[in-house]
C-alpha cells in the first residue's frame, strides 16, 4: 500500500464526521470506503478544496443514486452552495487548509473563520453541549464523534519482573551472562517490576429515568471494550434496571451501530424502572467476588434514582468498594449548574464513591476515561 500524506487530527474528524453523515443519508459508505476517503484527501491535499469534493465523491458513492445525495450532504456539512457540477468542480472561496488554520496571513480581507472553521467549532461547541438535550439530528452527529475519545487503560503493578536498565540486580541473569563468558567479568543485569492493564468495569444504568443517557453511554462503552484490541486493558460493560445484564460480547461489534443493536436485543428492561441495589448486588455476588470486580476500577454511569430502598443500595455499593480499586460515579445530573448530591441514592452511595464526574457530554465522557485512566 502506497504510503500518503498524515491529515490533522482536526481534519480527520471532520473527513470521517462528512463520511458518516453520508451513511446516515443512505448512501452505503463502508469502512474500507472512509479510508479510501482519507488517503484521496490527503494525496490531493487539504488545500484543494474542489479535490477534497472529487476524492469523496469518486470514493465514497458507488451508485449513480448515491451522487445527489453526496451533495446534498456535501452542502449541509461543509456549508455553502455545493450542487453536483456538471463540468468541474464546485467554487471554493478558501480552500479546506485555510478553513482549519486559525489564521491566515496572507490574505487581508479579515476572514479567518469559514465554513469548515466553523463546522469544527460547531463540532466542539456539540461536545459540551448536555445530550440529554441534544434532538436526534444532534445526537446522530454526536454518534461520528465517539472515535475522537482517547481510551488509556489503567496500569497496575505485576508480579513478574521484566529486565530493565535500572532497578534492582538482576542477580541470575548477571551470572547467567558471565558462565557464558567462561566467567570472564560481563556486564551487571537488572530488573525490576513490570505493569499489566488493571480491569475496568462499566455499570450502565438504562432504566427510564437514565434513557436520553443510555445509548450514548453504551456507545462510550463500546469505545472502551473496541479498544482493547488498539492496547487497552479488559473492559467488561453491564446495564442495570429491573435486572443485571452483561453486554460485553454484544459490544465487540467494531460497527457502534451495529454493537448497539445487538446489545438492544441482549437487553430485556431498556427503559424500564430502576433497581440499582439488586443490580449492584447481583454483580458483586455473581461477577465481583469471583475476581472481575477486585482490583479493578468500576465505573457505575447512573443518576443514583433509587427509590425504594436507598440503605440496601449503601450497603450493596459498600459491598462493591471493597473489592474494586477504585470506584468512579458518573451522573450525568452532576454536569449541570447548582447540582447538589441530595437524592437519597447518591446520599447512600457516595461515602463508598472514590470520585463523582459529570456525565453529560462527550467532552464529560473524556473526562471520565482520564479519571479512569488515573486510578
């Protein structure tokens, strides 16, 4: 495979964003397609701007029905009038470089900010924004963007030694070398303790009071579980309602679409009420004593409504404390302005939390991903 050009970090997000968009439209864009997308983009450069509108429209439709709506989709993403020409490529007033520099020097007409300036911008203001407000366009934007979360997996101490250039005499490899050298002095070996990923685990609540949460949760689920192949350490995800359901083999789908299906078909109480006491409890009695919940960092992503029996869900989340490492709450409520932990759920459980995050947002999911990353 020829080897081309490195696009911008930002410039990616946007390409990738514009080639989901299309899917979403109906036009069958695959994932060999998008990288297709991506190496014709960066070959005719970012500064070509009718090249970044023919290297997507000769790689991402297939189908003569496809080209109408790559403009429209064209037009609605980049901005701008952007109909299929007939014979050349459409006007670009700036080029796509231009659009993502924050300043453009030699130009003197003042306009610094275009329509892929402000698509990225637009783009991070959606990544702040509460998705529990977010309308279904929104949040299907919002889908394209879970691919930006950087996951780093949490590091704890092993009980091998690894060699090292410092640390401690390694006293059998150093005498291991110098028999090779019929005794002759040799150089001294060292070693010292090495690091395995620590487990992480995921409790999603998807009862009713949590359901404009639950499908972008079980997609920042999903980016954790996928990451493990890129380096990440064990993921193992959970929903909680009426009842415990593991979902973790549903989310190793690499399509987020097609994971979130297959977990909607797992799971029987979508939507449905809220027992975060017996959850918990069936989760530390079948899955945590056996060795999935100790040491690891488990992460319980819910808004703590536990109207019942607010004590048994103390009780079942000090249960829970001490087997993990650490224990991360992340309520999307705790994002808004004025929150206060004053719901009898939170008031049980916080005393058995290591920490309390927001949940809100995508920038809020980063947010839990470094606080997991940390532990």
């Amino acid at each position: 495979m020829t080897a081309v050009p490195a696009l911008r970090l930002e410039a990616t997000e946007i390409l990738i964003g514009f080639a989901r968009a299309l899917r979403a439209a109906g036009v069958p864009v695959t994932a060999d397609r998008e990288r297709s997308f991506l190496r014709a983009a960066a070959e005719v450069g970012l500064d070509s701007q009718p090249g970044v509108y023919w290297a997507g429209r000769a790689t991402l439709c297939a189908h003569r029905q496809d080209l109408d709506r790559y403009d429209r989709v064209y037009a609605a993403w980049f901005g701008g009038e952007r109909g299929r020409p007939a014979a050349a490529a459409p006007p670009a007033p700036r080029t796509l470089q231009a659009r993502l520099d924050e300043g453009d020097p030699g130009s003197g007409d003042g306009q610094e900010t275009t329509a892929v300036a402000g698509v990225a911008s637009e783009l991070d203001v959606l990544r702040q924004r509460d998705i529990g407000q977010l309308s279904a366009a929104e949040k299907a934007r919002l889908a394209c963007l879970f691919d930006s979360l950087v996951v780093r997996a949490p590091r704890r101490r092993a009980r091998r030694h690894t060699p090292s250039a410092r640390g401690r005499v390694d006293a059998r490899a150093t005498l291991r070398e110098q028999l090779q050298g019929m005794g002759e002095p040799g150089a001294v070996r060292w070693r010292r303790r090495g690091s395995r990923a620590r487990r992480v685990v995921l409790l999603v609540d998807v009862s009713g009071s949590m359901s404009a949460y639950a499908d972008s949760l079980l997609r920042l689920a999903h980016r954790a579980v996928t990451a493990v192949d890129a380096g990440g350490g064990p993921v193992e995800v959970f929903t909680m309602g009426t009842r415990l359901t593991r979902v973790t083999d549903a989310l190793r789908r690499r399509d987020p679409e097609l994971a979130l299906v297959a977990a909607g078909e797992v799971v029987p109480d979508w939507s449905g009420g809220t027992r975060l006491a017996e959850s918990i409890d069936a989760f530390v009695g079948r899955w945590g004593r056996r060795g999935m919940a100790r040491g690891a960092v488990v992460v319980v992503c819910s808004d703590g409504w536990e109207r019942e029996r607010p004590e048994a869900l103390g009780q079942a989340m000090g249960r829970l404390a001490d087997l993990a490492h650490r224990v991360v709450w992340a309520n999307p409520h705790a994002g808004r302005s004025g929150y206060a932990p004053v719901q009898s759920g939170i008031v049980a459980a916080l005393p058995h939390c290591d920490v309390i995050v927001a949940g809100h947002s995508l920038a809020a999911f980063q947010r839990i991903l470094e606080e997991v990353a940390r532990a």
